[in-house]
C-alpha cells in the first residue's frame, strides 16, 4: 500500500513541479534546518531550565509561556516543510525504517514536552514539592534525550538503504 501510494504521490503533478526545479529541495531544507534550530534552542532553554540549570530566577511556567510557540510553530514549519520534501522525493524517506524511528521520536517528544508543561503549572511543581522536582528533572534529561535522538535519526535518513523491494 505505501508503495502505491510513493508512485502515486511521485506523479503527481506538485510532485513533479518539485522535482523539475533544482532549487526547491534546498531551498527547503534551508528552512527545516532553520526550524530545527528554532525548536532546539527553545527546547534547550525550556529544559535546562527544569534541570535548574539556566534562569534560576525565572519562572519555569514563564518560560514555558515563551518559548512553548516557537516550539509549536517550529514542529508546524518542520512538519510542512517535510511535507514538500516527502512531496518532492517520495521514495526517499518512505521506504526508510530510519524515517519512521524519526516520527515516532518526535511523537515522543512532543508529547512529553507538552507533558512537562501541564506537570510544571500543577500546585506541587508551583509549590516546590521535592518529588515532582525531580520528575520534572528526570522529564527534561529524557526531552533532551528524544530532540537529540530525532535530529541524529533526521540527519541519518539519507545515509540508510530502502528496505528490500522499495521502489527507487
């Protein structure tokens, strides 16, 4: 099924307007790299932060205020930017098991940092409790952990073989 749908999407005509200027996948990628670093700085500072490393005397909820939308309207941009890469080379990342380690890592990722932002604003994490210290702690190392993760899988995708019968 995936595969009729790659051969599909490959004749598409937005496929083929991709594909037919040189400039479009560069361009592009030049954007998701940009937002790749939009959302990791914002993902650093959120969560140096809960590790009580950075900002100390900031509000953790205040910086969540401020740097949650450039997390949110980066993962937009990276999602349609990938979107127009996947457009533009369907066969590329498809058919790549590294691909879609990729998707289930910022699934993950997303979920626990938006999680991480519930959890901070709760009457313990406000009020100091100890052990909801350290979960948000042990939240943060694995955000870190995931982000990381999802741009070593990301990066990794053009050097991994399609799985066996992928069309080309």
């Amino acid at each position: 099924m995936l595969t009729a749908f790659a051969i599909w999407l490959r004749a598409t005509p937005l496929s083929l307007a991709i594909a037919s200027h040189d400039w479009v996948i560069p361009a592009v990628q030049s954007v998701h790299i940009v937002m790749i670093a939009a959302l990791i700085g914002s993902i650093l500072v959120i969560n140096l932060r809960l590790l009580n490393l950075i900002e100390k005397g900031q509000a953790i909820t205040t910086l969540m205020d401020h740097y949650l939308p450039v997390v949110a309207i980066s993962i937009l941009v990276l999602a349609l930017t990938g979107a127009v890469l996947i457009i533009g080379e369907p066969t590329r990342a498809l058919f790549r098991i590294t691909f879609w380690i990729k998707m289930a890592l910022v699934l993950a990722a997303a979920i626990l940092t938006w999680g991480l932002s519930r959890f901070s604003r709760t009457p313990a994490a406000l009020g100091g409790d100890a052990s909801t210290a350290m979960a948000l702690k042990g939240g943060a190392v694995l955000a870190l952990l995931l982000w990381t993760a999802i741009i070593f899988a990301g990066r990794w995708i053009g050097y991994t073989e399609g799985w066996p019968g992928a069309p080309q």
